[in-house]
C-alpha cells in the first residue's frame, strides 16, 4: 500500500515541480509520469524496510 501511496504523493510533487518550473502540460505529464515512478519504488522499498505494526 505504501507503493501506491509514494505514487499519488510523487505525482503530486511532481505536478508541482513541472508548474513551478513554467512547463506545458507535457512537462507536467512527464514529471508527474517520473516522479510518480521515483515514488513507487521508495514506498516499494520502505514495506521491505519497514516492519508491519502487529
């Protein structure tokens, strides 16, 4: 769950990133696209990190 979570939040970020840069909607679509994948694999290693609480 905390993969898809790292996803939304590094679309989020970066939405955020590519706007305050100036870029079109095609520099927000890649950053969004990037930052989603960076996000994915942090959250993806932070449950292999992380032990489950019990």
């Amino acid at each position: 769950m905390l993969n898809f979570l790292g996803a939304a939040i590094g679309a989020g970020l970066g939405l955020w990133t590519a706007r305050r840069r100036g870029g079109n909607r095609l520099d927000m679509l890649h950053y969004a696209t990037i930052f989603a994948i960076i996000g994915f694999l942090v959250g993806a290693f932070a449950m292999l990190v992380v032990p489950a609480p019990t």
